[in-house]
C-alpha cells in the first residue's frame, strides 16, 4: 500500500535483501572482517548481540561468499532438541546417514570431518545458531567432538553464535574447556547515530525512493527508539511508512514516527 503512495519500487527494510546490497555498517565490517580471519585460520569462533543486530544476516553473507568447491557450511540453528539431534543433524549435513548409538554418531562425524578435509581438500564450517539456548552437557560435548588428533589439527570453522549472556555463560569454570579453544571472539554493537541516518537513507534508495521521505526529525526518533539495533530500526521504519501513507504524509515526521512506534510495541 505505502510502496504506491511513497512512489517505491520494492519494499524497503525486507528480509529478502542480497548481501551486496546490505549497509556496510562498521559493525558488519567488523563481524566480516573476523569471520574472514576463521576462513584463514579454521578453528572456533564466538560471535554475541543483542537480538535483531544483525548476527544471523552477517553469518548468511559469510557462508554465501565461500567457494563451495573449497568449503561445506552446515547451518544449525539450536532448537529444544536433544543432544542426539544435533548430532544426527551435524551428520546429515556432512551426507551421511546417521548411527543410532551417540558414540557411534561421534566417530562418524569426526571422520567424516577428516574425510571432507583431508580428502577432498574441503573445509566443513559450521555454524551454530541460538546457542545461548545450549545446556551445559551439550556446550561440553561440543569442545570433546571438535578435538582432533589430541587437539593438534583445526580441520573445520566452528561458529557458535547467540545473545550476549552465551560469553557469560562461557566464562563460567565447568565451560572453560570449550572457551579456551575459541580463537576468536565478537560483541555486535549498534548502529551509530549517524550510521542509522546513513542505514535508513540506503535501504530507501534500494527501494528506489527519489524524494525525502524521512525528515531529519524522524531519524533522529527512529535512532532514539531502535537505539541503532537494526531490526528495530527496520520495523519502526516500517510501520512510520504505513502510518504516513494512512495520515497521507508526503514526509514522515517524528510525530508519525512515535505513533508508529507505539502502534508496534515499541
């Protein structure tokens, strides 16, 4: 409806955006910057932000731009299932049909790890999502599963991802097993003032806005609500589009943007 009246091509602030059409905002450079690192040195990688940072959408980019003649990236968001899932899951990912018993799983996906590096010169990455949702058995399970050959080889990327309460739970004794092996580590933190203005000026040009749409007032109320998260900033930016074409506002002010973000629950 608001794409008609604000004369846009597409939607802006969607989902659907390509990774080369994403704000270059530092801390996506940074979260790039850090994942190219992995790429380089293999080994495990610890990535935390608050939700809607833009964690996830970093990590998509990152495992679009690897070769696949040279990596296998297996993505694993971490759900209420057991130990055992995520493990059939791992061995699914690497194609293989899953044993039934967990010791016979483990074997099976470390030497599928070594075949896939050793013999067919790949790289398998993985990501694992949500992991602030991880029990302590499974976080000890994992630095037991990734340890190969007495801990002398990295023949894998492993990046555990999730909200910033997983570094805290990582410093925690019985899971320093697992944190001493993380080689890198990334806090994601908003956007900056002026990076929002920049964000949201981008996102309308993608949809194809000709005119100012948004006042300066109004990014400065959408900076201040989102407080430079980016998926609050995407939705407050979002419902204003729609109270401004419902109010028939050629120019969304902060008036519009604080309706907007209350209509939301923000």
């Amino acid at each position: 409806m608001y794409q008609t009246f604000y004369s846009l091509a597409r939607t802006p602030f969607a989902k659907e955006l390509k990774s080369s059409e994403f704000f270059p905002s530092s801390p996506y450079q940074e979260m790039i910057a850090r994942l190219e690192y992995m790429k380089k040195t293999r080994g495990m990688g610890l990535i935390v932000g608050e939700p809607g940072a833009g964690k996830t959408f970093a990590l998509r980019c990152f495992a679009e731009s690897l070769n696949p003649s040279l990596f296998k990236v297996i993505y694993f968001p971490l759900s209420t299932g057991t130990v055992m899932d995520f493990y059939r899951g791992l061995a699914v990912g690497l194609g293989e049909d899953p044993k039934s018993r967990k010791v016979d799983l483990f074997h099976q996906i470390q030497q599928a790890i070594k075949v896939y590096f050793k013999e067919r010169k790949i790289t398998p990455v993985f990501i694992l999502d949500e992991m602030q949702m991880a029990k302590d058995a499974f976080l000890n399970d994992l630095s037991i599963l990734f340890n190969f050959d007495m801990d002398s080889e990295n023949p894998f990327i492993l990046i555990l991802a999730g909200l910033p309460h997983l570094s805290d739970r990582l410093s925690l004794n019985h899971n320093r097993p697992l944190a001493q092996r993380i080689m890198m580590r990334y806090k994601v933190e908003p956007l900056t003032k002026d990076e929002v203005a920049h964000y949201i000026n981008h996102h309308m040009q993608i949809a194809g806005a000709n005119h100012t749409i948004f006042s300066d007032n109004a990014i400065q109320a959408i900076t201040s609500l989102s407080r430079g998260w980016p998926r609050l900033v995407n939705k407050i930016a979002t419902h204003s589009l729609l109270a401004g074409c419902q109010a028939k506002k050629d120019l969304i002010e902060e008036e519009i943007v604080r309706l907007a973000a209350e209509d939301a629950g923000i």
